[in-house]
C-alpha cells in the first residue's frame, strides 16, 4: 500500500494534511465570505470592521513569467476574527504604474486604515512610488521578514538617522506563517469564496 492510500483510506485524511501548514481542504472550509468579485466586496459594510488594511506582496517573475505581485483587502472584526474580503494579483509583469494605481484605487474604495506591504526586494521602491502617486507616508507601514528571532514575533525597529535605516517592522517569518496557519484551521481568519480556478 502506498503512503498517500494509507492516509487517505486507512486515516481518513489527506495525505497532504501531515506535510502541510495548511491544506486545500483547511483553506475550503473557511472561503465562506462572498464571490471575490468588486462589488460584492464593497458590498460588505464598513462598519462590519473595526479596522481594515490593505496588505501588499510584492513580486516579480518567476519561471513563468507572471508577475506575483498580489493585494489583499483584510478587516479586523470585533470579536478578533479576520476576513480577507478581496485579492487581487497583477496580470502584468513588472507593470508598477498598474500596481500603484490599483493599489491606491482599492485603499481608497474600501476605507482601508493603513497600508502594510514586504519591504524586503523591491518594496522600498514601490513604497516611494506609493508616496508620490498620494498615499501620506504614516499611512504605509512596511513590514522586513526575518528567519528567527527570540522574543516578540514582531518588533518595531525605529529610524536611526546615524545608520539611514529607516522605521519599519521586523516579523519573524516562519513563527507568522505558523501562527497564521493556527488561525485558518480554527477558522478564525475567512476567506472570499473559493473560485475553483486557480
């Protein structure tokens, strides 16, 4: 009997469950929200959240091509649940001027409080591009990985003037994924329905 036969007819599982932080099934039972369609997102009442922010991935091309590069719409409920109510990922590669104008579009259209983005790469310059097209610079807030760290998951490193490193976040990557993951499988974070596409 092979491996993925025993989980998937002996245990009843899926045999990707035990390898995986989350599975395909995990992310199904909590894409429970509306289509991830514009206006069914705006739809959503504002005052459903007591804070949303638009969270930026930024990316460039991998093997094929595609710009990686993808947005996410996140209120923060009263209760501490997290609804993800509209993804986006840009159809062209390294196309930043489209990047920027949607990014701004969206933060706009949704009421969002601030503006968190992976300030490893090329962040600090798509940051800049954000500033200029508009956005108040207290209103982004960028965010460095890091492999590990004692203490708090994330730190806020203040601007040194002396060393020119300027004010942003320190999130250990690897704990975040695993806490994050934690909240997806207790359903405490939901998700736009589930389009079966890609």
């Amino acid at each position: 009997m092979q491996t993925y036969q025993f989980y998937n007819e002996v245990l009843g599982e899926s045999y990707d469950s035990g390898s995986k932080l989350i599975t395909v099934e995990d992310l199904r039972r909590v894409a429970v929200l509306h289509p991830n369609l514009i206006e069914a997102a705006k739809a959503v009442p504002r005052n459903r959240h007591i804070r949303r922010c638009l969270g930026v991935d930024w990316g460039g091309g991998g093997e094929s091509m595609i710009s990686y590069t993808t947005v996410a719409v996140v209120g923060l409920c009263p209760d501490g649940r997290v609804e993800v109510i509209f993804g986006w990922r840009c159809p062209n590669l390294h196309d930043h001027d489209l990047e920027v104008r949607t990014i701004l579009h969206l933060f706009v259209l949704f009421g969002c409080n601030f503006l968190a983005h992976d300030f490893n790469g090329i962040g600090d310059i798509q940051e800049t591009m954000l500033h200029k097209a508009g956005l108040p610079a207290e209103l982004i807030h960028p965010v460095s990985y890091i492999a590990h760290a004692n203490g708090a998951m994330m730190i806020e490193v203040p601007e040194n003037e002396e060393t020119h490193q300027r004010w942003h976040y320190r999130l250990v990557k690897s704990r975040s994924l695993t806490f994050l993951a934690a909240l997806i499988r207790r359903q405490r974070v939901l998700f736009y329905a589930d389009d079966y596409k890609n």
